[in-house]
C-alpha cells in the first residue's frame, strides 16, 4: 500500500513537472521581465563591487607565508596579469598538465602563492548570508577585470579539445531519479520552471547566461555566488550528487558552455535573485 502510494506520488510529481516542461511561452514571463527592470536599476549601483573592492585588496596585498603574492600567478596571459583574462578561461595551463576554469585557477594560486589550505576552502566553497569566502571575492574581481570584453575561451590544445567533448556529453547526459540531463530543462527554446525562464544553453545568444552576471550577488541574502554554485545548484535540481568542488566534470561543463559562448560580450559580476 505504502509502496503504491508512493508511485502514485511519484507519477503526480513527474506529470507536474513534465507539464511545466511542456510549456513553451514564446516570451518571458511577466515577472522575469519586472525582475529584469528590477536589476538593471540596481546595477547602476552594483553591490558586486563591494566584493570585487576585496578580491582586488587581497590579489595585490596579500602575501603568502614565504612573501609570495598574486602578482606570481598566471591566468593564462602571463604572470600578474589579470585585464582579460577571465574571458579567456577555462584553458590549458601547462605547469599543472590541466584545463582549469577561473575559479579553479584561482583557488590553486591562493594555495599557491598566498598560503591558502585547499582544505579549508573545500569546506566552505560557496558563500552564505553570514560568510563571503576570500577566493569568491578574489574570483570577482578578477570577472570584473573582463567587463565588456567578448568570451573567447580557446578551443586549440589537445586538453581543451577534451574538456570541451566531455563537457558535451555530460551536457546530454541522462540519469537520476528523473532521468533529467542538463539539456532537459537548457536543451531547447523556451522552457520555464515556475517563474523562471530557463536558457538554452546550446545556443551561443543563451549560453552566455553561463556567464553574464556571474559571478552574481544573489539579493535575498546579500553575498556572492559563483559559477561553480551555479553547477552544484543544478545538479541538485537534477536529483544527481552534488559534484566535488573544482571537479574535472564542471571544468568541462563550463568548457563546453564557454566555448559555446564565444564572440558574446561579458558584462561583468552581475545580480541574481
Ligand atoms: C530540473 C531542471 C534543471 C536541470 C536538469 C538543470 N538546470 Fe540549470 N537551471 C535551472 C533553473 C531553475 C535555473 C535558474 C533560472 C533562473 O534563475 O532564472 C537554472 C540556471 C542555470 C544556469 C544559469 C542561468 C542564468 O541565467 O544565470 C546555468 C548556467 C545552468 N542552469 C546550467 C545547467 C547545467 C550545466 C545543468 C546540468 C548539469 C543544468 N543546468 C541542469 C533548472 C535546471
């Protein structure tokens, strides 16, 4: 009975979401597009900026244990240099044999350079209403330092190649409870969950909401979320595991999602809601 039951539960919870799936308005809804309004009064005034202000503080003041600083890090275009870069990555960097995305390449040279424990930051990689951890602040800065600038992740080494096929395929990946992939709800034109309008991601006008206003400073709570929240988020609302932090498996999500970004202009750390 009790098992009957919850197949009866289950069913009622698939055709609701499938109805929702189903649904495909030709427009944003109404109260996307308030939201909209909303935000582009407020980033006049960007609270990203606060943390960006910080990033900026510890990249070029902070020092590491042995007097190391971030001027010693490379995100790809040489030592120190930031301007740009952001929209440059994920890309192959060869003294670690790896495709990184920002955020991952960020979080190494903190470790690096400035004595970070890996440790520490993996307990708490995402930020909170009572917390904004360093590297978050530092990774918007760095996004700040590409505003206006056109994505243009490289799609040349061998390795980026590979990040870019993997990323595909988990893209379409199907499993889970739902057997939901990424493209189930970005796949199409569209889709909406609720209120939300939902990007299809496989298409380069949409696949830049992988970035535009990430990082992003999320109102109800007032701190900041990165590109990686993001990708956890949605795993969870795929029903799989949550991915490990700086995983391979998001380096090639955000690969395959840049990549398809590319020739989009950037238009720095945003507001989400
Ligand atoms: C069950 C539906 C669902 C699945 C499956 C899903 N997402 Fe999402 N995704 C959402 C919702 C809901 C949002 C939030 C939209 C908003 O804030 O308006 C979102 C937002 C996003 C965004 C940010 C868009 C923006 O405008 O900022 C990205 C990028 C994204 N998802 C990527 C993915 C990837 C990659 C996967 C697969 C790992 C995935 N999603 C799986 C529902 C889903």
């Amino acid at each position: 009975m009790k098992h009957r039951l919850s197949m009866l539960m289950a069913a009622t919870v698939m055709a609701a979401a499938c109805a929702a799936y189903a649904q495909q308005p030709p427009a944003k809804s109404a109260i996307t597009e308030e939201f909209e309004k909303f935000r582009e009064v407020l980033e006049e005034d960007n609270p990203a900026e606060l943390f960006e202000a910080k990033g900026e503080d510890i990249w070029k003041h902070a020092k590491g244990p042995d007097g190391a600083t971030m001027a010693q890090c490379d995100l790809g275009l040489g030592a120190g240099v930031v301007k740009g870069a952001y929209v440059r990555m994920p890309r192959y960097f060869a003294d670690v044999d790896q495709v990184m995305d920002a955020e991952r390449r960020v979080v190494h040279c903190m470790v690096k350079y400035l004595g970070y424990k890996e440790a520490d930051i993996r307990k708490q990689p995402f930020s909170n209403d009572r917390v904004t951890p360093d590297h978050v602040s530092v990774v918007t800065w760095v996004a700040g330092q590409s505003r206006d600038m056109k994505i243009a992740a490289p799609r040349k080494h061998p390795k980026e190649i590979e990040a870019y096929n993997i990323g595909k395929e988990i893209f379409a990946y199907r499993a889970g409870a739902y057997d939901f992939s990424c493209a189930t709800c970005h796949g199409a034109d569209g889709k909406r969950i609720r209120t939300q309008d939902l990007p299809n991601l496989r298409r380069p006008e949409e696949a830049i909401r992988a970035y535009q206003g990430w990082p992003g400073y999320r109102m109800t709570g007032g701190f900041m979320l990165t590109q990686q929240w993001r990708m956890n988020d949605c795993f969870r609302q795929q029903r799989f595991p949550e991915p490990t932090y700086l995983s391979d498996s998001i380096t090639a999500l955000l690969t395959y999602m840049t990549v398809t970004a590319n020739g989009q202009v950037y238009k720095g750390p945003g507001i989400k809601r």
